[in-house]
C-alpha cells in the first residue's frame, strides 16, 4: 500500500481547503446565512454551487464525461475531508448524503434511460434524491428484510406501491425515491428497488420528524405511498435484487460518511486549539497544562487512526470493489463514528461555556455528531459485520490485500 497522492489529488486537496477557507467558512459565523434546517441558506447555496463548478469542484463521485470530476475513492478521501472542514462544505461540492450515495449507485447500475432521467439533472441542475428504506416497527430498520412497504405488478410494464417510510434524509426537497420495496416473500430476493417521482400520485410527504439537528438539506421526513403507480422502467435492476442495489449504495456510502467526519473531527481540534492557545487559568496557559494536551494528543491519535482505516477501504475499494471492502468499511464507520462524537465533546469541554453556545459550531457538530452512530446501520450492526467476518475468515481477517 503507497498512500502518497498524486499530483492531480494534492491539487485537488490544495484547492478544496483554499475554497473552503476563502468562501464557506466565512458564512458560517453569522446565523443569518442560515435556513431552517441549520444549513447554508438557499441563496448562498446556490452562489457557492456555482462558484465550485466553475472552479472544477463538482460532483467527485461521477466520472468527467458526465459533468463529475472522477475521482478514485482514495482521491474522494482526499477531498471529502477537505470539503466538511466546514459544515456546509459538502452540499457546496455536491457530494453531500443522501445525493452522493444517490448519484454514486445510479452511475454504476442506472440504465442509459435512467441515467439521463435521474442522474444528469442532478449533476446538470442540482436536482436532489433520497433513498427510501428505513420503516417503523415492524417494518425493516437494521434488518431490510422486515420492509413492509410492497409493490404488485400491474399488467407487464407498472408497480403498484402501498406503505410507508420514515426518517427519510433530504426528503422535503427530493424530486425522485429510490425506493426498497418487498416484492416476494423469496429468502434472499424479497427486495427490489424502484424509483418514485416526487409528483406520483399517492406519494405523500406526511410530515418532517422533529430530531436533535441539525439536518440535512431537506429534513428527515415520513412518508407514504398510498396506490402509487409507476412504470417498469423505473425498476434498478432486475425483480428481487434490492438488496444488491442497497449494498452498491450502502457500502461506498458509509465510507464516505467516515471522510467527511474526519474533516469535522479536525475542525473540532482547530477550535480547541486556537481556544487553549489563548485562554489562562490559575496563571497559566490551558495549552501548556498536561492534563489538556492528553485530551488533545488523544483525539488526534484517534483522528489518524480514523484517516488510515478510511483510506485503507478506500484503497480496497478502488482495487476489488466494495464487496471486498465491506467489513473494513464497517470498522471504520464504526470508529469514524465515535471518533466525531469524541473529538466535539473534548473540544466543548475544553472551550467550556464557549463551548456549548452557539458562538462557535462545536454545539452545531455535537448534535450532529450523535446520529453518526445510528445512521447506514447503528454500532452494533458493524460490530456484528466484523465479528461475522472474523468468525468466517480466522487470522485471514487481517489480510492486507
């Protein structure tokens, strides 16, 4: 494993923290520039979209011949650390959850149809997608395989889909569902995947949950199919096979979770650091009192094991797929994850009642930072993805290749 980065990716790293800084950052200081789901407002939004697409930092997970920048996942690594070094920074780029994860699976398994329906608007015009998976009890949660929502063929060419989904990511400003849906009651093949237009109809957006926040563009939302009808052609794959699409989703997805965490978790200790540098306690420096500069060595340890763990299933993925990188993807959602709760809860406590007020984002990425260990599977479902994988494969777990 060579983990240096070529030129093109240095570039890309040089002027994605160079935009970051200059453009979005700035905003974040004044409240104002904010809409009602604690994002980057609409109108800045679509100025800063602009601005990195004539810059050539759109889209990363696309290839260039269809408006994307191409980028392997270690080069998506790279810059998706670089990106959510703000908290608006991935919405700017257009590889924000849930249109990453989105763009990403259309690109690899859409049809030529699809992609020119569904994919290109959303690299062309900024259209917005969700994908519609998780049910209340007793519907699929952590195990897909509960999902109640159903679609019946109607003739040879349409679904009909009746039931419901909540927590829906981005959905009050969607314009298409990629949508898990029970078809049989086959093991192993009773999901299949379909693409729900928002303006289907039946389809309803029943209301958006209220959650710690902040959210995503869009809100968490519930919703529900009530006789909605949509043609064949809207099916990913073939009859059965949703839980291939889920997987071609989910893996890459989590991973790139992980990277722009990592660009938070370091926020987080740039705002400690600049804060400790400065504040004197008992006639001296809380940067040179031993007992802060452990908290702070910790997390930066944890901050480098996060970054090796990610560019680790990067570099797998790049060169056997996600398949092959799924229980290192797992791991390291699975540390990326309390990494980020960590790395804002010591710099909270480290800023103490500064800390905790709006005056800096910290507060803003703590309350974010708690839903990244229940969010593309809880803790416990990548501790059980390891240990099965141990379980299978004995001291072949640590492999290198």
């Amino acid at each position: 494993m060579d983990f240096t980065l070529t030129p093109e990716i240095q570039d890309v790293q040089a002027r994605t923290r160079a935009f970051v800084a200059d453009h979005i950052i700035p905003l974040e200081m004044n409240q104002a520039n904010y809409d009602e789901h604690e994002n980057l407002n609409h109108a800045n939004l679509e100025v800063l979209r602009e601005r990195a697409r004539a810059e050539g930092l759109w889209c990363p997970q696309v290839p260039k011949e269809i408006g994307g920048m191409g980028l392997p996942m270690v080069g998506q690594a790279v810059m998706y650390d670089e990106a959510n070094f703000s908290i608006f920074g991935p919405a700017v780029f257009n590889c924000a959850a849930p249109d990453d994860g989105n763009m990403r699976v259309l690109n690899e398994i859409g049809t030529p149809e699809q992609k020119e329906k569904w994919l290109k608007p959303m690299i062309v015009d900024g259209k917005r997608g969700a994908i519609a998976m998780t049910e209340q009890h007793p519907g699929g949660g952590s195990d897909p395989t509960m999902i109640q929502t159903s679609a019946i063929p109607q003739g040879n060419d349409h679904w009909k889909i009746n039931g419901s989904k909540w927590f829906i990511t981005g959905a009050m400003w969607a314009d298409f569902f990629i949508t898990l849906v029970r078809t049989s009651d086959e093991p192993r093949r009773q999901l299949t995947a379909i693409i729900v237009p928002r303006d289907a109809e039946g389809f309803e957006i029943v209301r958006k949950v209220p959650i710690m926040g902040p959210e995503e563009h869009g809100g968490h939302c519930e919703i529900s199919f009530k006789d909605v009808v949509v043609p064949d052609e809207n099916r990913l794959l073939n009859v059965g096979q949703g839980m291939r699409v889920a997987q071609t989703r989910l893996v890459p997805a989590r991973l790139t979770h992980c990277m722009r965490w990592l660009g938070l978790a370091r926020r987080c200790m740039e705002i400690a650091q600049a804060y400790i540098e400065e504040r004197e306690g008992f006639g001296i420096k809380l940067a040179d009192r031993e007992s802060v500069q452990m908290m702070m060595g910790e997390v930066a340890r944890d901050i480098q094991i996060g970054r090796l763990m990610t560019m680790h299933a990067a570099w797998l993925i790049d060169r056997h797929g996600g398949r092959a990188a799924m229980k290192n993807v797992s791991m390291a959602k699975l540390f990326c994850a309390g990494l980020l709760h960590r790395a804002a809860d010591t710099a909270i406590q480290l800023n103490g009642a500064r800390g905790y007020s709006k005056d800096t984002i910290l507060e803003w990425i703590y309350r974010y930072a708690r839903q990244a260990r229940i969010l593309d599977g809880a803790d416990e479902v990548h501790k059980m993805i390891a240990a099965g994988a141990f379980r299978r494969e004995g001291q072949d777990f640590w492999n290198w290749g």
